[in-house]
C-alpha cells in the first residue's frame, strides 16, 4: 500500500519554455508542474536529488506527495501522473504530479509482479508477461505499489488471466478479468537442415562437375580449318 505521505518541497517557477528547462537542468533542478482541481497549472522547479529521493522510497511512483511551495506552509496532496526521461542518460527531464484528496479514490496503474516458482518454467517453459501492468482504482492511501500474481501452480499451457489477481482490500481491478495476463508456453524448438537436402545439394554439384568434364575438345582438322580460313591473300 502507499499508506505514507512524503513531503516534498518545491519552488515555484515564473519562466517556461525548453531553454528555461535546460537552465534548470544545469542547475540541478527539474522543472515540472502541479494541476490541481479545474485543471489549474502550478509550474515548479524542484532539487533532481529530492525528487530521485522520493520516487525511489518504499513507495516508488505510487507515493503519496505532500507538495510545499517556497514560502507557502499549506500542503498539496498529489501523485505523480507522467514524467519524461532523457533517451540517452539516466535522468529525468521533467515531471507533472495531480493533486488529489484523499478521500476520493483515484485511477492509477499497478504493477504486476509474479510470485513464486511455475513447474513449467523448470521443466524449460518459457514465462510471458503479457500485461506488465493493470489499471486499479481506490483511495490515494490504499493504491497498492504493486500486484502480486502466484505462479506456482503454472504449467507448460497454463495462462493466468486478470481474474486471478487478488487486489488487496480497497482496490478494485479495472480491466477485462478475462485478459491474459502471464502465460507459460513450450520452448521453441530450432529445426535443424534434414541431412538428405545436404546429400541432394552434393549430388547437384557432381553432376554440374561432370556435365563439364563431359564436353568434347575441338578437334586439330577444326583448329587447322579455322586458321588456314582466317589467313589473308597475298598481294599480286
């Protein structure tokens, strides 16, 4: 469960626009922005080492952030909704969080995890997580961090479906209960070239071989025929 609030504090930011955010960047900060009720806008920047802080606790993305502005003492309930990453390196670019209540139950997506050893995946199956995540609904405190999924039963064939998710009290799933979720399937076998298709290839290259060997040599009366043609008259 999140069940925890983690206070995080914040400057507000006046300035936008993608040279302002490198300034930022270059400084340590991430800028990011607050939307709260009626889709209001608070930019803000905040220190990149808090916020790795805070987004790697316990609770990881499903913490639960009480967001204090510089100079303000009243706390913004809020979650975090989306962020961007750098494609190169490892860092954060930017960040926008929602503010909630809590006593109003909100949409967010879970992480499935699988628990557990599968007898298939022993006897050389191959796991497939198909639904990495599922959408859940319940109170900001009670959104779980995460979704367990036993496995131990699992066979090779075997598949296990949203049904078989057991949400912990307070949150309800979302998606399609007959949605696959993870699924056990044979190994691929790798067919190997049937040793006739070689013996008829080498077969094809003798009779090539031979069908060269076989071809008559000009004889020396068509050689002599041929040069006693080409030579020219003499001259009178």
């Amino acid at each position: 469960m999140a069940g925890e609030r983690i206070k995080l504090d914040v400057r507000p930011r006046d300035e936008a626009g993608s040279a302002v955010s490198r300034r930022l960047r270059a400084d340590g900060f991430i800028p990011g922005v607050l939307y709260g009720a009626g889709k209001q806008a608070h930019p803000f920047a905040v220190e990149e080492r808090e916020l790795r802080r805070v987004l790697t606790g316990e609770h990881g993305l499903h913490a639960i952030l009480d967001v204090v502005f510089d100079g303000q003492k009243t706390a913004h309930h809020a979650v975090l909704k989306e962020y961007q990453l750098d494609p190169v390196r490892p860092r954060l670019l930017h960040i926008d969080l929602h503010e909630v209540r809590l006593d109003q139950v909100i949409q967010s997506q879970v992480a499935v995890e699988p628990v557990g050893e599968s007898p298939g995946v022993k006897e050389g199956g191959v796991m497939t997580l198909v639904l990495r995540e599922v959408n859940v609904e319940a109170l900001p405190m009670e959104v779980p961090d995460r979704l367990a999924l036993d496995i131990s039963e699992m066979t090779i064939g075997d598949s296990l479906r949203v049904s078989d998710i057991v949400a912990p009290e307070g949150a309800k799933l979302l998606d399609d209960p007959d949605a696959v979720v993870l699924t056990v399937t044979p190994p691929t076998k790798v067919e190997e070239p049937e040793e006739v298709e070689e013996e008829l290839e080498g077969e094809e290259g003798l009779e090539g071989e031979e069908e060269g060997e076989g071809e008559a040599a000009p004889s020396a009366e068509a050689e002599a025929e041929g040069q006693s043609g080409s030579e020219e008259p003499a001259e009178s």
